[in-house]
C-alpha cells in the first residue's frame, strides 16, 4: 500500500470514528481490531487524534480491515492486494490458486491434499471461503496473493465464466501456470503450453510432478525451496548435478 493512501485511510477512519463514537467506545472498537491503544496523554480532548495515533503505526492489513467495517471506499485495488485470503494469513507455505469448477471440488481437495506434504497450500475457492465472507473478494486476495496457478481442466473447465477470469487474471499478472488435463483440453492463452496429461495416475503422483515443476522453473524455484526450509521439508535433490 502507498503511503499517501495509508494516510487518506487513517484520516477518513479517524474522522468517522471521532463522528459516530464517543472516546471509551472509539477505544472499545480499536481493541476489536488488536489496535494497541495510545498511552501517556490525555486524549480526551481530540477523538480523532487519539484513533490516528492509535492506527498510524498499524500494518496495511488491519487498517484496511478496518475501513471494510466501516465500509469506507478503498483506492482500486487494495482490497485484494494488500490482504491474504483467510487461509494464507500467517503462513510460509508456497500459495497455489487452484482452479476448478464447483462440481469437480473433490478433485481439487484431493491434489490439495497431496500437495500440503511439499510446502504447497492450495487455495480451493468453494471450500476455503465460508459462508460469513465474500465470495469474490476473497477470490481477488488469493489471484493477487498465490504464487502460482494450477487450472484442473474437467469438462465444462472452459464454459466457466470465472475459471476463464482466474485465467485471465494470472496471465494478465505474469504468474506460473500449470494446466492439468482431467478430459478437456486447455483453451485461449493457455492453450499453447503444454498441459500435464492424467494418464490414469494417482493424486499423490500427480502433485510430485507438480512439485517438480514448480522447483524447476525459475519463476517458483526459489519460494517454493524456501517454503520447505521454514515447513522442514525433506525434499530429494538430484546429487548428479554438475559442481
């Protein structure tokens, strides 16, 4: 997030609270959102100084977090850039967009699952969005937040309205993708890259040749080594490599 949009975030922010709430109830409200409250001044005399001196040294998470509450209009795009979705907050794992349509999720879940052993956290859209969130916003924070994008190519894949935006999304953003053939071929850009065949084979030995790919290419080569490390991955390496 910018800087001068921080600012524009913590006025407006102040300035609401200052106008809607009273000094113990601004406070009640910033200890809602974890906002360590100011100390050593009489604040009493300025509601909206002491809600800025409490939001200032916050991160960009927490004070958009607070302007949704408030439901304050946020500059293009911060929502989704500057926030995870639930399920990558706090985590060190490699972030993969899975992209699926809804009558297939179990087949999405599966390969999750026999991911989740290299480091790998995939972002499942109709399981890892509850009822109490929105749909598209958390949609949005996983397509900026993943760090690379898996399309499951079931029939009816190409007919979906959002897995052809996700697509679009990750191509417009430069992002690995992988494009998995479960009985439909890839279509649109990604149809000129050559997809990962089924083949009868196992989850668990399709997600070790993602794993493969996703370590040999240099655009994810290095997060995903360094998701290992922090998760204590034991990965095989190839000894034969050249000193």
């Amino acid at each position: 997030m910018r800087v001068t949009h921080k600012l524009a975030l913590v006025d407006k922010i102040g300035q609401m609270l200052a106008d809607r709430f009273d000094f113990g109830e601004i406070s009640i409200f910033l200890k809602t959102f974890k906002v360590p409250l100011p100390t050593g001044t009489n604040w009493n005399t300025s509601n909206l100084e002491y809600a800025k001196s409490a939001l200032h040294p916050m991160g960009p998470e927490v004070i958009i977090a607070i302007a949704e509450e408030l439901e304050i209009e946020l500059p293009r795009g911060q929502a989704a850039s500057a926030v995870p979705p639930t399920i990558w907050q706090g985590t060190n794992k490699f972030r993969l967009f899975i992209s699926h349509i809804a009558k297939d999720k179990d087949k999405a879940m599966r390969l999750r699952t026999c991911l989740a052993p290299y480091a790998v956290s995939g972002f499942v859209a109709h399981e890892d969005i509850s009822p109490t969130e929105d749909w598209q916003r958390e949609i949005e924070r996983a397509l900026h937040a993943m760090d690379a994008f898996l399309a499951i190519h079931t029939v009816g894949f190409k007919q979906s309205i959002w897995t052809q935006q996700e697509i679009g999304f990750a191509v417009g953003r430069g992002t690995k993708i992988i494009s998995f053939k479960m009985g439909e071929d890839p279509t649109g850009f990604i149809s000129i890259r050559q997809a990962l065949p089924r083949q009868n084979r196992k989850a668990e030995e399709v997600a070790r040749e993602i794993d493969g790919l996703l370590g040999a290419d240099q655009a994810t080569a290095a997060k995903l080594l360094a998701a290992k490390k922090a998760n204590r991955v034991v990965a095989v390496f190839d000894d034969d490599i050249p000193f």
